[in-house]
C-alpha cells in the first residue's frame, strides 16, 4: 500500500472537485476553501442580479419558428461601442416574444479586432414581422432597450464581424421649439412616452389654443384642463399647425425617431411633412430620392422649387431643421424616408428676415397672425434693381409678404420669391410695393393678382413681371366730390375721379328716377375732371347726381331754387 497525498496509508487522496484534503473547493476566485462567488453575470465577486435569463426557462423556444435570418452586430451607447464578453444581445417581436439570443464574439482580426460584437440567429414563421432589441449591459447590470428595429427576411445575413450591423442604446433627449403668437407649423423628431396632444402640449397650459393636421384637429378646453378633438396623438413624419395665445418654448422629451424605421407615405398634391432627423439636412439631399415627383416645399420661413432638369433646389428655403413643418408638393404618390444626416457637413442658411429701415418700416408683418399662405416668384420689369432692395406684397395697404433680392442661378438673374399670407382662404386682391434701397424710393405698380392658398406664381425662369408703376400723384379711388354751391342757381360745379382708365357717366335725375341732364358718358383716363351744371331750364326743386365708373356708384342731393 502506498500513502497518499494527504498521507493516508492505501488512501485516495484528494477527492475530485477538491482542492485540499479537507474536500474544500476553489472558489471563483481560486482560493481553496474561499466563499468568493459569481454573480448572475459571471463575474466574481460581482454583485449583478438583474441577469435576464432569456430563454433559460425554454431553452427550445426557437423550435417554434420556421425560418432564420442572422445578424452580427456591435452595440453602441453615445457612439461608444460596449464589448464585455458578459453582455447579451436578444431580439422580440410586437408581442414580447423571444425571437433571438446573441453569442457574443471577441474579434480578432479587422477593424473590429479586440472589441466583442455578436452574433444573434433571429427566428420566424413569417416575412415582414417587425424586431425589436433589448440589452443586456453587465456592467450596469441593467437590461437596455435599443433604438433600432429589423423587419424580418428569411434567410437573410446582417452584418459581419468586419463590417457589423450597428445598434444603440435607446435614450430620451429634448426637442426643443420655439413657438410665436398665432401659427406654428411644427413637427417632432423624438418618441414621448405619451405622445397624446394633452401631454405633449400639457406645459403650455391655456397659451396653446388649437391643434390641427391633415388628418384630424383638436381644441383645448384649459378650463376642463382636456383636448379634444379628431386628432389625438403627435406621431414623426406628421407637420402639424398649432395656434398659440402667446410665445412660448415647447419641450418634447423622448426618444430619438429611428430614421430609415420611419417610411412616409407620400400623396399626390400637398402633403403636411415632418422632419425626423436628429441633425439639420440640405432640402436637396432630402428629396434626391423623389427626383422629379418632387416639385416644391414651403415652410413659414421660405420655399424652395424642385428644378429637376438641373438637379438643383432653388429658393429661400435651403435647409430643413428639427421641429419645423413643411408643406410638400407632389407629382405622384410615393414612399419617402429621410436619409440620416450627421450634423458634421456644412449647409447653406435659409434666407434671413428682412431688415426694414424707416422709410418700409410699416411694412412689418407678423406671419403668425396669418393661417394661409402662397408663393410669388417676381421681377422688376421697369427699370434696374440691387442686392437690398426690397419687395412687398399688400391687401387693402397691410403688408403681407416681403423678400429682398434673390439670386438665380440657373438663369444668371435675380428675383423676387415671396410668401404671402392671408386669413381667407382665396379671394382677396394683392398689390405690390418696391423699396429702391439706391434711391431710398418706394415705387407702386398697377399689377394684382389674387390670393389663393398654397398658390405658387412663377418661378426662377418664368417670373411674375412688374413694370407698370403707378404714378402717386394720381387718385386712388373713385370718387364724386360735393356740388359747390347747393343750394344752387342755375348753376353748380364739381369734380369727379378716375383712379383708372375705364368708362365713367355722370347723370342728374328728377325725384321720380327720370334723367334730365347727362353730363359725362364714355371712356376717360385715370384723372379728376371738374363738370359745371347749368339747370336753368329746369324747375326748382331736389336733384341726385350720379356717377357710375365700373362697379362704384354713387348718388348725392343737389337743390336747385
């Protein structure tokens, strides 16, 4: 017999699993008879209890779908990849299900080399069942949701261990919106934890008073502290139109839209657009993939035309900014997801409000007060203008709608592009002003047009011309003056004006509506012209005298004694 390690005559030494002669074991740390212990995540010592356990209770789970599809992927938080050999990746569908546990895999070769990325086999009976992502982080032993999704392919490959499929940490920043008095078209780019209007709105208390889309409105009713309405929910992708009492900051807390998950569905006409990317984006770049069914954007700062043939976006609007609507006007009907933009290239700025010096400075106007708007690209015809000059668009002398001179370059000419607004729908007559910031003049012209909503006048090439100025000295109205004198014999003299050329008659009547004299009756030019009446062929008594010019009319009382 032979004595064994533990000196034992004949004995069996120490036991398997052992690692002493007393039959202690090694703890995780390797210390016999130690009371070091791994946590759920495999760390010694660690204190992690929040392990998810996915799939632990059904290891077979997977058995109950038909088709896989794989992914390889890196995790990310801020843009810092996270590599802990302990981390899981799982992947669900709507319902919570488990449709993927992830390998994780330490990378050594490439460009990921030393950094752990993994491999998820992704599960389904059915193409097209939208994916979600958790995460496991062990050393925050917290569980994470991720921002990305996956639309399910059979048999499809995702990413390698060279080129990974990049997911990250899901977490809430603040859209921030700067709203005025009146009208503000806004959108969102973030997903509130409640995104109905109540809620997102809730802050801005009795300030915010209506709400509305294309698909629906809503009213707030601060006294019962509700909205209510058609329309219920912000949801990205969406422009929305939101009446405020007074200027306020609106704050949407959420978490950031995924991009390329957010197709929109594009109509033919107007569509009410959102903008969901995190970062400012060039108009072009936007709608490079709507190409020609693309043809204009407006914004309540600028718009811009689509001049496909060139491949250019023109206009006062040149870049798109989180918590701006827009409204887009399309060709046909399309399926339009915006490409991510990553805050590092440098765009062009948006035309900048007109500064007004005294001689326009009753030509500010506040866009908000207004709920429609149009789009005018116009010239000066009569004579040369420069950079600074400005044009002004006007209803019954309030102003509008004003831009300085802009640019073209398609066609090496500058123009005019302004917006307009109105609170009536169509109908109203527009005029138009220039301010000659040379000669510090302001010049009126003849031309009108009338307003429509989401008119669009002209364009770079084919501009709406002013060239007839309007000669201020001449009268501005229709009008008859006072007989002088009345009571009168036999006569009596007084002037009337044209501030137009067109027909015009002046008659006298009894008081039974019978003509006795006509005075004027054909075509004048724009003018005022003195008539002297001589009625001594008439008995005395009261006389109306009546001018007609186009659609004015006017009657006064004449005595004759």
């Amino acid at each position: 017999a032979e004595v064994d390690e533990c000196g034992e005559c004949g004995g069996d030494g120490i036991a398997d699993g052992a690692c002493d002669c007393d039959g202690n074991v090694a703890d995780c740390a390797g210390e016999c008879g130690g009371d070091a212990t791994a946590d759920c995540a495999g760390v010694c010592g660690g204190t992690a209890e929040n392990c998810p356990g996915w799939g632990v209770d059904n290891p077979d789970w997977y058995g109950a779908y038909e088709f896989p599809a794989t992914m390889t992927a890196k995790v990310t938080d801020h843009d810092v990849q996270l590599s802990d050999s302990n981390d899981i990746l799982a992947a669900f569908d709507n319902e919570g299900n488990l449709r993927g546990v992830g390998v994780p895999l330490n990378v050594s070769f490439g460009p990921y080399e030393g950094t752990i990325v993994h491999e998820i086999g992704l599960w389904s009976n059915d193409a097209g069942d939208n994916l979600t992502f958790q995460f496991y982080d062990a050393s925050a032993d917290a569980v994470l949701d991720l921002s990305e999704s996956y639309t399910f392919v059979i048999n499809d490959i995702v990413g390698s261990m060279v080129a990974p499929h990049e997911l990250s940490v899901q977490y809430e920043i603040d859209l921030t919106i700067e709203l005025i008095a009146g009208w503000n078209w806004i959108s969102i780019n973030v997903l509130p934890e409640d995104p109905s209007i109540g809620s997102v709105l809730a802050d801005l208390g009795a300030d915010a008073l209506f709400v509305n889309s294309q698909g629906g409105a809503a009213t707030n009713y601060a006294e019962w502290g509700i909205w209510d309405g058609a329309l219920s929910a912000f949801a990205p992708g969406e422009m929305y139109r939101l009446q405020m009492g007074a200027p306020a900051t609106l704050v949407v807390t959420g978490t950031p839209v995924d991009v390329t998950e957010t197709p929109i569905e594009l109509i033919a006409g107007w569509n009410w657009l959102g903008y969901v990317p995190q970062n400012p984006g060039a108009v072009g770049e936007a709608f490079e993939s709507l190409g020609a069914d693309a043809l204009f954007i407006n914004s309540q700062g600028g718009a811009a035309i689509n001049y496909a043939e060139w491949g250019i976006w023109d206009g006062a609007l040149q870049t798109l900014l989180p918590g701006e609507g827009y409204l887009l006007q399309m060709g046909a009907p399309a399926e339009f997801t915006y490409p991510e933009f990553d805050g590092l290239s440098r765009l062009a700025e948006n035309k900048q409000e007109v500064v007004l010096n005294e001689t326009i400075s009753d030509w500010d106007f506040h866009y908000g007060d207004y709920e429609f708007i149009g789009t005018i690209s116009a010239s000066i015809e009569s004579h040369e203008d420069f950079d600074g000059d400005v044009l002004g668009v006007f209803v019954d002398g309030e102003c509008r709608g004003i831009s300085e001179r802009m640019y073209f370059q398609l066609d090496d000419t500058y123009y005019y592009m302004i917006q307009v607004f109105s609170n009536e729908i169509d109908g109203e007559e527009l005029t138009f002003k220039y301010y000659d910031k040379t000669n510090d003049e302001v010049i009126e012209y003849s031309e009108t047009l009338t307003f429509e909503n989401n008119m669009i006048v002209g364009d770079g090439f084919n501009t709406f011309g002013l060239s007839r100025e309007r000669d201020l000295s001449q009268p501005k109205a229709y009008s008859i003056s006072d007989a002088y004198p009345n009571p009168f014999n036999p006569v009596t003299s007084f002037e009337y004006t044209m501030p137009e050329d067109g027909m015009v008659q002046v008659a006298v009547y009894d008081i039974n509506g019978r003509m006795v004299a006509e005075l004027i009756n054909g075509y004048m030019s724009a003018g005022s012209y003195p008539i002297t009446w001589d009625a001594q062929e008439l008995s005395s008594g009261v006389y109306m005298v009546n001018m007609t010019a186009g659609d004015y009319s006017t009657i006064q009382k004449v005595m004759l004694i």
